[in-house]
C-alpha cells in the first residue's frame, strides 16, 4: 500500500485535472453561442445535461464502491470517459450533440470526489478536514486554469481545438491513476439501508443550495461580461480571478472545519452569500465582481467540510455512499437551477437580475445550516 502522502498528493494532482474538466465549459459558451446562435435558455440546458447524471449516479457509484470495492477502477474510468467525451466534442455537427456528449463528461464526473473522499479519510482518519482542504486546494488550481487555457486557445486557434487540449490530458490522468492506486477491496458490511438519513440529507442540501448559487455565477459569467462588452479573454481572465479565489478557500475551510466544525462555517459562509448576492443585484462593474469573488470564497471553501462531514456522517464503511449523496444532490440541484436562471435571463432581457434571484437559493440554504450538529461526532 503507498503511503499516505502519495494517496494525498496522487489525488491532489488528480482532483487538478478532475475540476479543470468539470468547470472548464463556462469558457466555450460564447464560442458555443456564436457557432449555434444559442441564448442564455439553450446555454441552462447544456449545464444542465453536463451536470444530471453526475447527480444522479454519484450515491449509488459511491455505494458500490463502498460494497464491492474497486475504488481505483471507477475513478480511472471516470476520467476516461470524460476526456473522451471532450474529444467526441471537438467534431460536433451541432448544438445538441454537443448536449448529448456534454452529459457522459458529467458521466465521467461522478466517479470522482466519492471515491477520493474515501481513499483520503483512510489514509488521513483524523485530519480529514486540513487533508481534503488540501486536496480542495488541487481542484481549485482546476478551476482557475480552466478559463484561462481555454480562452486562450479559443483565441489563438479556435474551440474545437481547445476542446482536444482538454480532452488529451484528462485520459492520460485514467492511466496515471490506472497505474498508480492500489485496488480496494470489497465490505459487505457497506449496507446501503440506514446510510440515507436525516442528518446526510441536511449536509446535502445545505451545500447542494450554496453550491448551486456559485456554479450559477460560474456557468454564466463570462458571457455575460461577452455581452456587456468585454473580450473573450478579459472576460476568461475575470472568471479566472473568481477561482483562484476557490485556491485559497478550500484549504483554509479545512483547516478551520478541524478547528471549530462545520455547523459555523456553514452559517456563517450562507450569511456572507446572501450579502454578497445583494451587493451583485445592486451594483455593477469592479464592485459586482468583487460580490462575485465573495461568492466564490464562500461556496469553494465549504467543499472540504462538506466532504468531510460525510465521511464522518458514513463513517469507514459508507464513505462513498454519503459523499455520493452530497455531491449528487448537488448536481441535481445545479443541473435544475441553471437552466431556470438562464431561462429567467431570457423572459426578463437581463443575465445580471435573473443572478441576483439566486438569493432565494442561499436563503433556503440557511434552515439546513442551522440544523446542522454542531458536533459531526454526534452525527
């Protein structure tokens, strides 16, 4: 078995590429318009296809993992679907076989963060949250190169070949990882009765809300910066500086989830949300982005307590199961609310409005922050 610092950096680098692919497509939607002539509406529906069946196949991936092992096949095979399906887009004939191909990439997303959640919470049992803040931290590196690579290969050449320099490296990732993991063995006693219950459903809802609020921003930000009259690569740059914020959140989120627990952060992260969305309705220009940049900080830096909140909710036999729940319910929430706000953007003639009622979200997001334990040991 390889140490635990390789499990963590392993999967550091992993979760590099995982995010990169997973929130690299926000770049290619003014391209993607300007080829199809597509709005905002047929833009919600190419999120949402990207991101349902991660949501729904998330929990029950999680849950075979945690029964029948196989931990290090799922989420090798994960990438290689995904980055297959980015060079399956690259030749697309047109919108809606990009929206077909767009969903086995969401496909390939759901191996990911069950399985190293699992991987990570063995290796590190009682520094889980500084851990996944540090794994957090590989997937925000993700997030930030994700616009900035692609808008600038968008420009300099055009997207269908930034959609090959996207899919090449994420199934040279299948093989590293393919290579490089040790295979898990199977636990019968990962029984899936029992492990959805009231306290994995309030974690999954308290994140999947403030969740869905930041990819909202994230999906549709740079075109709206395009239609307001920026460059492709000012605008790239702009979401670029958004998530780079995500680079210092999560492990900071970590580090202070060890501390002080989840229940605080995620009150807190949802107060300083809703302000922030406030400020974005209100304002315009540097001061909108910087409400922007707030939102980020929030929702990144709660990807690390969410995970490691349940992992402690599964404990060591239901760890891919309950992760699977939180980001599952993530993803159908996402997959729901972006093509409402892009179709809301559309009725009201106005992207930056139709964000700003994403208030509702973080609002319904604080009964669950609050019933949050305040102890996960009492979980």
């Amino acid at each position: 078995m390889r140490s635990s610092r390789a499990v963590l950096l392993t999967f550091i680098g992993a979760h590099i590429f995982n995010d990169f692919y997973a929130t690299v497509l926000p770049a290619f939607l003014p391209s993607l318009a300007r080829e199809w002539d597509l709005d905002y509406a047929e833009l919600g529906i190419l999120s949402f296809a990207f991101s349902v069946l991660s949501g729904v196949l998330q929990p029950s991936l999680g849950h075979l993992a945690d029964r029948d092992g196989r931990r290090r096949l799922l989420v090798s095979l994960g990438f290689l679907v995904g980055g297959c399906g980015f060079l399956a887009m690259a030749i697309a004939p047109s919108f809606w076989f990009v929206v077909v191909v767009s969903s086995l990439c969401g496909l390939g997303t759901a191996t990911y963060h069950p399985q190293a959640t699992a991987f990570i919470v063995e290796a590190y049992p009682n520094d889980r949250g500084r851990m996944l803040g540090l794994h957090g931290w590989g997937g925000s590196i993700g997030h930030f190169l994700a616009p900035l690579v692609a808008t600038l290969v968008i420009s300099a050449a055009d997207w269908r070949w930034a959609m090959l320099l996207v899919g090449a490296p994420i199934i040279a990732t299948s093989a590293a990882l393919r290579l490089t993991l040790h295979e898990t063995r199977p636990n019968p006693e990962a029984r899936l009765r029992g492990a959805i219950g009231k306290p994995i459903i309030t974690a999954a809802l308290a994140f999947g809300l403030l969740s869905t609020v930041l990819y909202s921003y994230v999906t549709f930000v740079v075109k709206m910066l395009v239609d307001e009259g920026w460059a492709d690569t000012t605008a790239g740059a702009a979401l670029t500086s958004m998530l780079l914020i995500g680079a210092v959140a999560q492990p900071v989120g970590g580090r202070i989830y060890d501390r002080f627990g989840g229940r605080r952060l995620f009150i807190g992260a949802t107060l300083g949300t809703i302000a922030a969305i406030l400020v974005f309705s209100q304002t315009s220009g540097a001061i909108s982005l910087v409400a922007v940049g707030a939102i980020a900080m929030f929702g990144f830096g709660l990807f690390p307590v969410s995970m490691a909140m349940a992992s402690k909710i599964g404990g060591e036999t239901r760890t891919g199961v309950s992760v699977g729940v939180v980001f599952g319910v993530t993803g159908l929430l996402g997959a729901t609310a972006r093509p409402a706000v892009g179709a809301l953007a559309e009725a009201l003639g106005d992207i930056r409005l139709a964000l700003s009622w994403t208030v509702l979200l973080a609002v319904a997001a604080l009964p669950f922050a609050i019933r949050l334990e305040a102890d996960e040991s009492a979980l």
